[in-house]
C-alpha cells in the first residue's frame, strides 16, 4: 500500500474504524488501509448560493443552509478540503472538537496580515523561486518547512558551518536549539490557519539551512564564516537571494575590520540581501550588535502588537529591542517588524529552548502542538527576510541595495496623536514593515547611496553615518537641526504605525537619505589612512577603539543567537 502524507489542518477528520495510523517524528501521519472519511465544517463567503456552488464544485455534500452567515455546512474529504483552502474568498471552520490523536492545529499567526503579506498571498506573491538560507542552529523537520504549499520537496540543503558536512535532497532534524527552526517557520511555513491563511510570510521559497550554532544557541567567529563562505560560493547554484541572520555578537572593532561584517559585506556585494537582527540588548542607544552595525544590511528592530493585533492603535516598540546609532554613526536598526510573542514551530521534546520554557508552548486545549511563543529581534528580522522573498518573487531584478530602498522608504513610523514621532529614529528607523506598500513602491535609489562597498572591503575608503551625540549626551542627526533624543528613552504607550511622516527641513522619512549616504569626503565622513576619528563627531573614549582590537588567530570569538527576553 503506497503511504500517503497529510498535512495537518485546521479542518478535523477522522478515519474510518478500519484504519490504521501513526506518527512519525516529523508530524507527518502515515496511513495505511485509510478510508478518508469526510468531516463537518462551516464554509463561509460573499453569500450562501455563491459558498454553495464552491462546494458542489470540488464535489463536497453540503448539510446545512447558513444564509443568516453567507455560509453552508458540508461534508469534506482532506482534498475537497484543500481545494476550497485555495479559494481565499472563503473561510472554512471546522465543526468538531475532536482531534486525530497527536495531531496538532495550525494557530493563526497574525503577522502576516499585519504586514500586509496575506494579501500579496493572495495576489499569487508566495515567494516562489527565491531560495532563502536561514544561518542558525539548524534545521527541523516538518512538512509545513519541508514543503511547499504545492507539496513540493523544497529544502535544497543542508550545510553544517560547525563540521563542514553538507547533506541535499533531504530534511534531517539537526537543531538541538529550536532557534532557527523558530526563524524559519516564521520565514516560510506552508501551513494554514482556520481560515486558509498560511503561517509564514513566504510560504512557497526555497531553503537552505546552515548550521552554526549548537543546541545553547553558542557558535564561534570561525563557524559564522565558514558558512557565510559557502554561502556566497553556493548562491548561483541554489538562486539564493536572501540570507536570515538573526544573532548577535558584540562589536569589538569598527564595522570594517570585524571578520563576519567583512564576509557579510561580500555577500551583499555577491548580489545577496543580508537582513540581521539588531539584537535584544535594548532600549538603550548605541546597542546594537554584529552584524547588525554593518552600514549596508537591513537591521531589524522588534515591536510588538500589544497582544491584540485587531487593534493596531495600541502596538509599541518593544522594550528589548537594541537600538543605534552605531560607533560610525549611522541610524540603526533601518526598520522594524513584529517581534513580540511571535508563534512559530519548535518541538517541546526536542529542543532545547522549548524544553526550558514549556509554558509558552502552544496548545490545543489539552494536546501540546510543535507550536512556541517567542519574543525577539531574531523573529522580527525572520518577518523582514520572507518579506524579502516576496518582494524578489514579484521583482527577481531587484539589488540588495534597491531592496533596502524599498524596504526603507515603505515602512510606516509609529506617530502620536499631534503627528510627532513617537518613538526616536534611532529605535525604529524608518518604521515598521510593510510587504504591500515594499511590493507595490516604485522607489530604487534611496539606499547605501554614496558608498561603494568594493573599496570598503579592499581597506581604501570607509565610512560614516549623519548621526552624532552632543555635549548634554543627546544624539541627533547631523543637517537635522533641533531633532534630539536622549539615550534610553522609551515610550511605553501604544501608537499607530502610519505612512506619510514628513522630516523637518526638507526631509521626507520616506527617502532615508540622511542615514544611507556616505557623503565621501563631505565633513569628515570619509575614513582614511588608519581610520582616524576626523572632525565632525563628539564620540567619548568609550565609544572609540584607538589601538584596535586584536583578533585571535583561530577566530574563537563568541556569537550566539539573541538571547532570551520576556514575552511583549
């Protein structure tokens, strides 16, 4: 008898008293001898005769009349099921309780629709044919990472930066963690909630897992290297057009003389979006970690929607999210995204984050699913990556730097009720992320303007960003007179994240030139000749590395995936 695989869904059925059935470790249901008996649901849309007439189409047996709720009650198989889940303008709800021992729901995840990405879904942008690599602690395996929404095997391979190891055209289970299996799920879930809409931004991309991190979330200089090498000597083979980092080290060095922000840099100069976490090391300013201080990368703050994601007037920036500016001087993070109690896979057996905080698993009423809540600036930068995917699924031509612009020029500033912002540049850069407004921007060259990264990375020019930090340690961004925010302040209120906040003088926040230019050679902006401090800045001593710090041979330096933080 052939095996047949199901992929869970909200839809629950059952099987005939003659069927056999198991589950395997991947959550994946092995049926043998199965008769697919269909099961009750609520099918609701525009009106009842149209519901109907979808029903009958995929051969399902409508039970009941709804014509109070535009809907019918029917009999469904799993593939009539699926077929109707394809049609986004019906929502189907099953009509039993019960569940097929083990087996999980898929929970609504909201942030997709928070960012607009359920409607690129439905729109057809899925992220199909971009390969995205998640660079963390591995990989789980799960049909709803494994797979495509078509059903598609689409994990390309799986490297390990730690033994060198490169295993394709399979799913192995090699994160201990439950980190990167977190990020990616959150990235590309082809799994659907109650009302068909799938749980992760870009359900349809392609994957390429890199290990680097061990099962405590530690890694070494040396293992993020090795596998952001063989990333950027694999990206033509797999079409790998956007690499997830969301770790964090603490910077001991200018940006250009960090070993991982220099392979970060040829990656992004190979053609290759790098978007990194800024890191959970917030509120106060110039936290931010590597390599979420490289210049030219998308950095990711968190903000959170307040536990009520109906309600977008109450959302905040999260209090863990690490904020700029960076020692050079540039405004970071660039953007943020949801970052607080963000639910995506980890299995509560087998992982070890999960199994240290089994009270944010999700559960379905007395059953434990491979579902976790988890709060962080690595889920954030997870939601901008599949944003990323959707965005190059749409426009393939696009450069890193024309994505950042997009990005950047797209997002919407948290405001208060007077217009002013609500919370400083330097903790949610342009905004919050918005996957429509990204798509549908016809904005290319407002990003890394006036750098050029080739001589970056030859050691011939380096550079500086517009932010600076007066006598009264008060930052603000150089040509924005009257703009000052005194490090550490947070705004603990909710606010709306909103388009079309417009800058004092002249400049507009959706442009983002005044952090993205180098201005080569424009008041002290360019670093020269042994990197000297020229004028311009009023950096203290501790901000500045006047010797240089001394890398160790074996680049046993620590990173480590961002840290644990309180549910927001």
């Amino acid at each position: 008898m052939d095996r047949k695989t199901v992929l869970t869904f909200i839809g629950i059925y059952c099987f005939a008293a003659s069927a056999a059935f198991f589950f395997g470790g991947n959550d994946e249901i092995e049926v043998t001898s199965v008769v697919d008996q269909p099961a009750s649901f609520v099918v609701q849309g525009e009106s009842s005769d149209a519901v109907a007439a979808a029903v009958r189409q995929v051969g399902g047996k409508i039970t009941h009349e709804l014509g109070i709720i535009d809907a019918v009650g029917a009999n469904l198989t799993v593939k009539q099921y699926k077929e109707l889940a394809k049609n986004k303008a019906l929502r189907l709800t099953s009509n039993h309780s019960a569940t097929v021992a083990g087996s999980s729901v898929a929970p609504e995840t909201f942030y997709t629709s928070l960012i607009g990405a359920t409607q690129l879904h439905g729109e057809g942008i899925t992220g199909e044919g971009v390969t995205v690599a998640v660079l963390d602690s591995g990989h789980f395996k799960r049909t709803g990472l494994d797979k495509a929404p078509d059903g598609q095997f689409r994990v390309l391979a799986l490297y390990d930066a730690i033994t060198g190891i490169l295993q394709t055209g399979t799913s192995k289970e090699t994160d201990q963690a439950g980190h990167g299996t977190h990020v990616t799920s959150i990235i590309l879930n082809s799994e659907q909630d109650a009302s068909g809409q799938y749980n992760g931004i870009a359900p349809a991309a392609n994957l390429i897992s890199i290990k680097a991190f061990d099962g405590s979330g530690s890694g070494t200089y040396l293992d993020v290297i090795r596998g952001l090498d063989w990333l950027v000597a694999n990206k033509d083979a797999y079409n790998i057009r956007v690499v997830n980092l969301s770790f964090s080290a603490t910077p001991r060095s200018h940006y250009w003389d960090d070993p991982i922000n220099q392979a970060v840099m040829k990656a992004w100069q190979a053609g290759i979006v790098v978007v990194a976490s800024a890191g959970n090391t917030g509120p106060e300013a110039m936290t931010i970690g590597v390599p979420g201080n490289n210049p030219y990368v998308i950095t990711v703050g968190a903000m959170s929607d307040n536990y009520t994601p109906g309600n977008p007037g109450d959302d905040k920036l999260a209090s863990f999210s690490a904020a700029g500016p960076t020692v050079e001087g540039f405004v970071k993070p660039e953007i943020v995204a949801p970052g607080g109690h963000m639910i995506g896979v980890m299995d509560y057996k087998k992982h070890e984050i999960a199994m240290d905080h089994p009270e944010f698993q999700f559960d379905n009423g007395d059953v434990k699913t491979p579902y976790f809540q988890m709060s962080g600036t690595s889920q954030a930068a997870a939601v901008v990556t599949g944003t990323v995917a959707l965005l190059l699924d749409a426009e393939p031509w696009l450069t890193p730097d024309q994505v950042k612009c997009r990005l950047v020029s797209s997002a919407r500033p948290a405001v208060k009720a007077d217009g002013s912002l609500a919370y400083s540049i330097f903790q949610q850069g342009a905004g919050m992320v918005d996957a429509d407004g990204a798509v549908n921007s016809a904005n290319l060259d407002c990003a890394n303007r006036g750098m050029d990264i080739s001589q970056d990375i030859a050691g011939q020019v380096h550079y500086g960003g517009p932010a600076n930090v007066d006598e009264n340690g008060n930052y603000y961004i150089m040509g924005l007179e009257g703009y000052l925010w005194t490090n550490g302040g947070l705004q603990n209120d909710g606010y709306l994240w909103t388009n079309g906040y417009l800058w004092t003088n002249g400049y507009l926040w959706t442009d983002a030139h005044f952090w993205t230019d180098g201005r080569v050679g424009a008041d002290g902006y360019l670093w020269t000749n042994g990197y000297l401090w020229t004028n311009g800045y009023l950096w203290t001593d501790g901000y500045l590395w006047t010797n240089g710090y001394l890398w160790t041979n074996s680049l046993t330096e620590s990173a480590s995936v961002n840290r644990w933080v309180d549910q927001e």
